[in-house]
C-alpha cells in the first residue's frame, strides 16, 4: 500500500544555462539536497536541463539554428551517462525525481528535440518519460510533437505519479487520461511565471507573488488538484538576473523564468509557495486523508461521474516512420488470405466471414 504520509519538493533553481555537465553537476546536488529534506519526490521545471529556450523568437535564423544545435548538444538521450548519473543520484538520495528536460531523439537518424519529462525511482531507475504532445506557438520550432504512448503513470510507494507540460495542465482531456489512470501525484513543469496583459500572447515576467491575479498557473494548478483529486507539486523555471554566457539580453526576450513553484493538496489548497522571485528548495508534508476527504465529497473517478453521459478514448500508439501492412494488407487494399485465415482460426469462424467484415470496414474507410 501507499505511504500514509509523504513529502513533495519543487526544486526551484536556475540551471547552467546550455551547459550540460554543469548542469548535471548542479541537478545531483538538488536531489542530495531534497533527499536530506526528507523528500519523497522532487520534481525540476520544464526544460531544465539545461534551460528552456528563453532565446525562441527573439533571434534570427542563422542565430536560432547554431542556437538549436548548442540545444541538441547539450539535452539529455535516454542511452546518455548523464542519465544513469541521474538515477544514481536519485538512490543515493532515496527520493523520486521528475525531470523536466529538453530530450534528443532516440530514433536512429533523428536529431529531433522533444520537451520532456524523465521519471526515476528512489530504487535508481529510470522508470519512464513524458514527451509534451503539442508544444505551444513558437515552441513547435523547437520541439516536435510527444508521443500518445508518453501520456501515462507510474506506480511508486508514495502513489500513483503523472505528469505534464506547461500548458499541457490546460488539456481538459489529457488530464482526465491521466486521472482516467488512476493518477494520484501530478508533476507539472512550466517554464516561469507570469503577468498577463487580457490574453496569453501578451505576458511578461512575474515581478511578485501578486502576478496570482492574472497568472494562468495559479488557477489552473489549484483546479488541477481539485477536479482530479490529486497531489500537484508545480515546479517552474527561474533564472537570476545575471545573463548567461555566450548571450545577449536582447537575445533572451522571452525570459519568463520567474519561479512561481507550488505545491497543493487535492482540495485545492496551496500548502506552499508560489515562490518568486528567488532560487529555492520548496517543501511541503502532505496526507493520504486529505485526498480521502476530497474524494468523500467529490471523486471523479466513482461517484461523481456519468460514464454513460461522457467517455474517453486514449491511444497508447507510438509514432513510427514505418508501418508493417505487407502481410496483412495486399497492394490493392484487401485482407490477405493468410491473415484471414489466422483471424479465422483465432476466433474459430468462417475466413469468408472475416474476408466480408474487413472489406466492409476497408471500403468504408477509404479516402
């Protein structure tokens, strides 16, 4: 069974920015750090390593493309050393860590960067990663789209984990996949906080804790909790004062890098942060019960449903370039007689049978 009683961490720092081993360095004392706070999970902002792209939109072509290949340079790959330091560090420090990240491609021939989310146990695995499926506005010229098989949980001794990205935690249906999956701890990374203007294409770095009246991660963060139920540490991206090196000021124009991390119970009460403005390590005890109490009043995955009024179809497909038809599938897009059969004899059935049903359903899906 779960923990009783466990602790969250968001750990608000800034990362050294397009460096990867520095990064590394500084990521493996924060999970010290956090284990020795007695945390159970400590999740990092998006894109944190090594730093969300502040630089997008801001520079010219030729700038953004040495710009990408510095990125691609210095994100993590699942098959890196830097990974298993990582995990490493995690059972050292006997703690679960959600990292967001900028991800290289494992596909053999790909160089495409994904956002990304890795997942390690306290036993030193990597247990998992969530790829955002659709990065927002410029972003798609950073990143490609995450696949369907990426939105999922992972089962620990703390509950049932999950997570999202940035404004991912907006999705009305990816997250009630996710709760749909019996999420219990949600990680959601975002890359700073925010003023907006009357709308979300005119923001600007928060300057204080007072930003909450028209920050869209305030709210959302505190809904996110409440209709689902569910633990929410919010980590989000900060960035001193100091320009990184190899930068302008001007190049990095969309430096949101604020903080505003949050950690909240599953009524929806913030039990601590946001914190902005500054570096930190935020931490907050939390209790089985308070979810329990939640759900006594409204559960969204029993008694406050109508399954019969609205449902939801989820796909666990991974993309891939290439798909295998060849032996199912003739040139002229019919069933093949040997795939017929073994239907046929799998569901001990005529093949005519089979060979009707798949032509029907094959013309009725033709372009």
């Amino acid at each position: 069974m779960p923990a009783e009683s466990f602790t969250l961490a968001a750990a608000q720092i800034e990362p050294v920015y397009h460096d990867k081993a520095a990064t590394l360095d500084k990521t493996c004392r924060y999970i010290e750090r956090a284990g020795n706070a007695g945390a159970d999970l400590v999740v990092f902002p998006e894109t944190y390593f090594p730093g969300y792209p502040y630089w997008r939109g801001s520079v010219s072509i030729p700038r953004w493309t040495e710009l990408m290949v510095d990125l691609q340079k210095n994100s993590l790959h699942v098959d890196d050393e830097a990974v298993d330091v990582l995990a490493e560090a995690a059972a050292d420090a006997n703690v679960h860590v959600a990292l967001g990240t900028n991800e290289r491609s494992d596909r053999p021939g790909s160089e495409t960067l994904y956002n990304s989310i890795f997942y390690f146990s306290r036993d030193g695995d990597l247990l998992g990663r969530h790829r955002k499926l659709m990065p927002t506005q410029e972003e798609r010229a950073i990143w490609g789209r995450g696949d369907p098989s990426s939105l999922d949980t992972y089962e620990t001794d703390i509950g049932t984990l999950g997570g999202l990205v940035c404004y991912e935690n907006h999705m009305t249906l990816s997250k009630a996949a996710l709760t749909a999956m019996g999420e219990e701890i949600h990680a959601a990374v975002w890359p700073g906080f925010w003023e907006q203007h009357g709308h979300p294409g005119d923001k600007s770095r928060a300057e204080s804790s007072e930003a909450v009246d028209t920050c869209d991660i305030y709210p959302a963060m505190r809904e996110y909790a409440f209709e689902t139920q569910s633990f929410v540490a919010a980590c989000s991206a900060y960035m001193g004062e100091d320009i990184p090196d190899g930068f302008s000021e001007s190049e990095l124009g969309f430096n949101v890098a604020a903080g505003g991390s949050m950690l909240i119970n599953p009524a929806g009460i913030v039990k601590a942060g946001p914190l902005v403005g500054e570096e930190g390590l935020l931490t907050a005890d939390f209790e089985r019960d308070e979810r329990r109490a939640t759900k006594a009043y409204f559960d969204a995955m029993g008694h406050y449903t109508r399954w019969d009024a609205v449902s939801l179809s989820i796909s666990d497909e991974t993309l891939s370039p290439t798909v295998e038809t060849g032996d199912v599938i003739r040139d002229n897009g019919t069933l093949s007689a040997a795939a017929a059969e073994a239907i046929a004899d799998d569901h001990d059935i005529d093949t005519e049978a089979v060979e009707a049903v798949a032509d029907a359903i094959l013309d009725r899906h033709q372009p």
